[in-house]
C-alpha cells in the first residue's frame, strides 16, 4: 500500500512594491579655497592653502580631457582628488564639500589621476636629473655620517598594496605572506627624504629579487656608471635586505660563514646599516599614512578602477609634500630635500 505524502502547499512569493531611492540632493556653487578654514584644509587635503597654490601650476591640470564634457576648475579638481586620497570617504561625502554629483566626482577624480601618472610616470620610475653621479655621491657621504661605510647611496625595498578579490585570475594576486590580494611595488628612498624611484606593479606573489629583474632599474644604474666613466671599485650600491645580494647594482648584511664567525668590522656593518635600513620602511609608512585611502582594500578593485594610478599618485603627493616639509628621514640625515618646483620640473 502507497503511502500518502503529504507535499507543502507551494507559497506565493509576496510581490514588495519597488521604492526608489530618492535622489541625493546636489546644491551646486562657485568653489573656492578661500571658503574653507585653514585646519580644515590642511586635515583634509593634507596641504595648507598657500602648498596647494603652489603646486597647482606644476601639475598642468588645464592639459586635463575630462569625460562627459565635464569642466572643473584646476584648483577644485585637485582639491577632488586629494580629498579622496587623503581618506577613504564615499562619494556622497564629498558632495557638499565640492558641489558635485558622485558620478562627477568620480570622472573628476579617476581623469585627473590617470592624467598625473601619464605625466610623471617616468619621474617616479627613475628621475635622471635627480640621481646623477654626484648626487649619488652626496647621497653615500650622508649614510656614511652614520656609519656602515660610503658605498651606499639609498636603501631599497618592496611594498605589498592589498587590494580587494579580482573577479578574474585571483590565483595570481593573491600571496600567502600577506593572505590577501595585493600589487608589489618596490621603491628606493634616498637620504633626502624622497621616494627616488618607484616601480611596479606586479602580482603580490612574485619576489622582490623577480621585481628588481623586471623593472629595469639595475640596467639603469650600471649605464649610469659606465656613461659617466666611473670604474668598479668606486661604484656605489643600494642596500637590500638578504633577497636582493644576488644583485649587481644592490648589497645587503654580510651572512655568517658556514665555518666560523663574522669579522667585528662585518658585524659592526650590519648593525648600523640595520639601522639605517629602516628609512625605506619610513617612506613607505608616510605613503600610506598620508593617504588612507590605499588602506581600504575593498575599495581598491582592479577590474574597475586604475589601482595603479592611485597608488602613483600618492607617492607623487608625498614626494611633494617632502619638498615642501621635509621628513624623519631627511632630518635624520641633514639633507635638505629640493624645491618643488626644481622636483616636478618636467625633464626633456
């Protein structure tokens, strides 16, 4: 005999009715500097009113082609987009501040960067006027003030900025050192407080020695010296850490023999440059501390937005905001970093 089943009567899906989401009021007005506090300013966009004025007529914003025939004012598409940087505000946010739609605010801020990272790209990756031979020189003679020597003339690095899932090959991005997704970057600091080349991106997964290999800058230094003649036993060096000894153009601590021990001379090397060392993590730190918006990694998405960009840029502001303040580094090391003007001046 069957037994009766007894099935669930089906239930109807209630049909909600659908209510818009009323539209974000924009009131629109003429924009300013001048309306703003002074605190306000320098806590928000990370620059006083007289920094931002200075800077303005080096970054060529009038060259800018905007989206959607959209039109800014060069003073407020820059205080845009350091605002955006300087936190990781919605767009909402920054409505009232500017007098724009969030769509406008976006296109405003996405063009204005992609345009400064086209334009200082090869500033960032290797500033030629900026790391000549006797710049180099003064660069060894100042970390030789502090000990380890005079051979060295910056300290080099790699940096993890994490980003949020890819939709597509997230096996690629993703680095089980940090576990998370992310782009490598690797920077050289220099005793005057800037980031003297930045390069990169690649895939989080990828070393720091692959990195150094890929972006060319060691065939950037070895035609440095053999253009200007400089023979191998004056040749000066980048200080790694152990990743990079392999290299020709970078050096790191001395390893302890497999018989026996190191020298005192190595010994005493490896600690100062130890301390030493610790200004990359510095320049690092101020990129990220100045600008939170690379600290939000779910809203650094690379299938949507040009990641890469931001990150360029916020190392552009603080090699700005170093000419124009200084830092721990430059401090620490009694170098005076160049003007802005003499920094952003666009090399032929």
């Amino acid at each position: 005999m069957q037994a009766n089943l007894r099935t669930k009567p089906t239930r109807r899906r209630r049909q909600r009715p659908y209510i818009p989401r009323p539209a974000l009021q924009i009131q629109s007005f003429e924009f300013t500097l001048d309306n703003w506090d002074d605190e306000w300013i320098k806590l928000r966009l990370r620059f006083t009113r007289q920094e931002i004025r200075r800077i303005l007529p080096l970054l060529y914003l009038e060259q800018v082609t905007y989206q959607f025939r959209y039109n800014p004012a060069p003073e407020k598409a820059l205080c845009i987009v350091l605002a955006r940087l300087a936190w990781p505000n919605r767009l909402a946010d920054l409505m009232p501040w500017f007098g724009c739609s969030r769509s406008q605010l976006s296109v405003i801020f996405n063009d204005v960067v992609m345009h400064l990272f086209n334009l200082f790209r090869e500033k960032l990756y290797w500033p030629s006027s900026h790391l000549s031979v006797n710049i180099l020189k003064s660069f060894a003679q100042a970390i030789g003030r502090l000990g380890g020597g005079d051979r060295v003339w910056g300290w080099l690095d790699g940096t993890i900025v994490k980003i949020a899932r890819p939709e597509v090959n997230q096996g690629l991005s993703y680095t089980g050192y940090k576990k998370s997704h992310g782009l490598k970057f690797q920077g050289i600091v220099t005793p005057n407080g800037l980031l003297a080349s930045f390069a990169g991106p690649v895939v989080a997964g990828k070393s720091d020695f692959a990195l150094l290999q890929i972006c060319g800058i060691c065939e950037k230094i070895e035609n440095l010296w053999r253009k200007n003649g400089i023979p191998e036993s004056e040749e000066l060096y980048l200080y790694g850490d152990p990743a990079y000894c392999s290299s020709s153009v970078c050096i790191g601590p001395y390893k302890q023999p497999p018989v026996g021990r190191l020298t005192p001379s190595q010994q005493l090397f490896n600690t100062q440059m130890s301390s030493c060392r610790i200004e990359v993590e510095h320049g690092f730190g101020l990129v990220k501390n100045l600008w939170k918006l690379l600290d939000l990694k779910s809203g650094l998405r690379t299938g949507n937005s040009p990641v890469a960009s931001w990150v360029g840029c916020a190392v552009l502001f603080t090699n700005i905001f170093t000419c124009l303040r200084g830092n721990q580094t430059s401090q620490r090391l009694q170098m005076t970093p160049p003007l802005v003007e003499v920094y952003l001046a666009l090399e032929e």
